[in-house]
C-alpha cells in the first residue's frame, strides 16, 4: 500500500507548513521551500530526526502567530482574526522573524519598551496579549514582561442635554432611525448594521441581536451570524417612538438587511448631526458610553444595565462604559464637601 506524502501548504507569511501524525500528536514542519518542508515532515514522520530537535530548529514568531491563528480561527470572529493579522504585521518587528526557543525575556522586554516610544500603552498591551498565548503553545514563557503604564485619556462624553439635542437634530437625517437605535438602545455599530427585519418584533416591540457586520482580516465588511460574545446575543425592549420609524421603513415585501449602508456612512453621520447640534462630538461607541451612564444616573440594575447592553462582566460595564453626567458628579462632590465642612465645623465648636 503506498504511503500518503504530507502536503505543503502556503502560509501567509510566505512559508509552507507539513502536518504529520506523530506519537499520536499532529505536528507541524515549516519551512521556505516546499521540498524541504516535505522532506522534513516525512523524516519526523518516519523517526529520522527528532520532533522536538526539529522544531527548535526554525520556528520564527511570525510563523507561530499564523498557526494560532489557523488553530483558533474557527472559534474567533473575523475581527479578531483581524486583529490579530494587523498586530502581527506592525508590531515587535525586531523579534517577528526570531526563532521562538532563541527568545529569552529580555529580547520581548527590549521589543515592549521600542514599542511604548511608538504607541500608546493600551496598543502596546494588546499585541504582548497575543505573543504570550502564542508562546505558551509552545512551552516558550514570556511571563513577567513589564509593560508601559496605561494613561487614563481625558474623554468629554454627551451630557442629558446633549443627548436631547442629538435626538432632534437627527430628525429627517438618513441615517435617523440607526442613530436612534444607537443613543436609546446603546447597541454597538456592527450590530446596528448588521439587522434584519426577521430581528424586529413589532408586536411585543423589541429588537433582537442576531448577527453582526464586522471587518475580516482583509478588511473587508462582512455578515457574521450572531453576535460578538454569547451575552451580546438579547433581546432589547424598544419605545414606540423607534418602532413607528421602523414600520415606516417596512413594507410587506421587505426581507434581509434594514440599514443597507457602509458602517462608516453611520459613523459619518453621526458626526455630522453632532454639528449640527452644536454638541460636543462622539461616535456610535460614545453614545453607547451615554446609554450606559443614562442607566446608571436612572439607578438601573447593574445586571439588567449588563443584560440590555450586552456586556460580558460587570467590571467591564462599571470600569470602561457607566460614567458619571457632570451634574451628578458635581452634586455628590456638594454633597460629600458639605458633610466634611459641618464636620470640621462641629470639631471646632465643641
């Protein structure tokens, strides 16, 4: 019976990958040119050079982050797959192309500190968030590193009255009722986009989020069933005012996708309107930021806030999205400065 020969196949790097059985574990042989990858793979396969030894020999970081990627693909969103592509392209160039069991903790310190000169902090914290897992699958440690401090950026946000004032300049805007969507549901763009009038209940008046548009790793806009994490995929109560929109935009024969525009058109808009208002300027993220500290200023549940607006934990939600309107804030600073000053007052005259 003749042997099946592995196959070589193109990695986006430019290299060819072998897989053999070995021992009962899959293998991976990669190499430049598609004869040696093959030879190689049919040696380890046969037992005539060490699986070990041989991978020692010639797997680059580059390499590595190509075959998680290809490993973890089926289970990632094509955003993430994205991601992960554009770090691999852009960032820690100077150990991209190092073989991984050469690399030793100070060589990935060395590539951390030359990126903080060149991004932010955040960035920087991002792409070590990928090598480390792509290392530790291969036993190679890269814990320990230490990592720029992340600055907390000055962000101005909607308050109450800007928020008002959006919802009316966006009145006969095309992309009304999306901007709605986005400042009274806090949905996030790609799942604004990405619905479909079988998502929308006229009926019991809710919208559901099924699926999503989002960008792949060629950075082409897609349709991705289902939602960013499982606790994206809710059902979300929607006002009367939104659903009459929308069954102005329905007809008996409509089917498939509401809003056929390029994410960017909403994104576009939105600052736009925001001119026209005459308010401080965000994007369809920031007014999700708004609907979280709406919920927040109104004393909503933080696990219905949670539920409503898809979020996976609560530090997320507390930590990254619930701000505080500045009049609240201003109130409880009077409040708590109040207190200490009758405080103070009391102390002194007793």
């Amino acid at each position: 019976m003749k042997t099946k020969l592995p196959t070589p196949q193109l990695l986006p790097s430019g290299q060819y990958r072998c897989q053999v059985m070995v021992a009962g574990k899959r293998v991976s042989v990669v190499e430049p040119d598609p004869d040696m990858c093959q030879a190689k793979a049919i040696a380890l396969k046969t037992g005539m050079i060490d699986k070990q030894e041989e991978r020692r020999k010639s797997l680059s970081l580059q390499d590595a982050i190509d075959q998680y990627i290809e490993l973890k693909e089926p289970v990632l969103s094509p955003s993430t797959v994205r991601g992960y592509s554009t770090i691999k392209k852009h960032r820690f160039q100077t150990i991209m192309n190092q073989n991984i069991y050469t690399l030793e903790k100070s060589d990935i310190q060395r590539a951390v500190n030359l990126e903080a000169k060149k991004v932010s902090a955040k960035t920087v914290s991002n792409a070590y968030g990928l090598i480390r897992p792509v290392l530790k699958e291969y036993g190679v440690d890269a814990f320990g590193v230490k990592l720029p401090q992340r600055i907390k950026p000055i962000k101005r946000y909607l308050q109450p009255d800007d928020l008002g004032k959006l919802i009316q300049a966006s009145e006969g805007d095309s992309c009304e009722v999306p901007i709605l969507i986005a400042a009274w549901l806090g949905m996030r763009r790609s799942e604004i986009i990405g619905l479909w009038w079988d998502c929308v209940d006229f009926d019991r008046g809710a919208i559901t989020v099924r699926r999503t548009v989002v960008p792949n790793k060629e950075n082409k806009w897609i349709l991705k069933d289902g939602a960013k994490n499982e606790s994206s995929q809710r059902t979300i109560s929607c006002p009367d005012y939104i659903m009459k929109k929308l069954k102005e935009l329905y007809t008996p024969e409509a089917s498939g996708q509401i809003f056929k525009i390029h994410p960017d058109t909403l994104r576009r808009h939105i600052h736009k309107v925001c001119q026209r208002a005459g308010i401080t300027d965000t994007t369809v993220h920031g007014l999700r930021h708004t609907n979280a500290a709406v919920m927040k200023s109104l004393g909503i549940d933080d696990g219905h806030a949670m539920e409503r607006g898809g979020w996976t934990n609560e530090t997320t939600y507390k930590k990254t999205y619930s701000y505080v309107f500045d009049q609240a804030a201003q109130e409880g600073d009077a409040k708590i400065n109040d207190y200490l000053e009758k405080l103070h007052t009391n102390l002194h005259t007793q």
